[in-house]
C-alpha cells in the first residue's frame, strides 16, 4: 500500500512497504526504512526549503548533523536517484 502526505506545496512524504521517502517537487532528497536506515539523494541540501523539510523528516536534524552523520557513515548518500 502506498500513501502520500503533503507537508506543504511540493513537498510530500511518500509511504510504501519499504519506509517513507521524502520528495521535493519530483525529487527524492532522503529515505528512511522502517529499521531507521537513512538514504540521502544528491539534492538533500538543494535549498533552505528542502533544508527546512529534511530537517523535520529526520527528526528536528540540522544540516551540520545530518553532514557529521554522512561523513561518518551512519547514513548513506545515494549519487542516483534509481
């Protein structure tokens, strides 16, 4: 099953039977499993907008954290969209 919610203008939470994924416009900026795996996709920090949005995705996360996590490999960064 799938559902959609939209958190505002273009940017919507997709919810499948993998996890939830977070889009912008038509694009897909951060997953997240239903085991807490998070998957970054090249335009995760596109603008302040997509900033703001990922940020409440993944639990209130600044862009600082989200990079340390990166960095350290606890999330992994995706250089397609496939």
């Amino acid at each position: 099953m799938v559902k959609l919610k939209t958190l505002a203008p273009n940017q919507t939470i997709v919810y499948d039977d993998i996890g939830a994924t977070l889009f912008s416009y038509d694009t897909p900026i951060c997953s997240r499993d239903y085991s807490s795996k998070i998957i970054l996709y090249p335009a995760w920090r596109y603008s302040a907008t997509t900033s703001k949005y990922r940020s409440q995705f993944l639990n209130g996360e600044t862009t600082r954290e989200t990079q340390r996590k990166l960095d350290v490999n606890t999330y992994t960064l995706r250089n397609t969209y496939a």
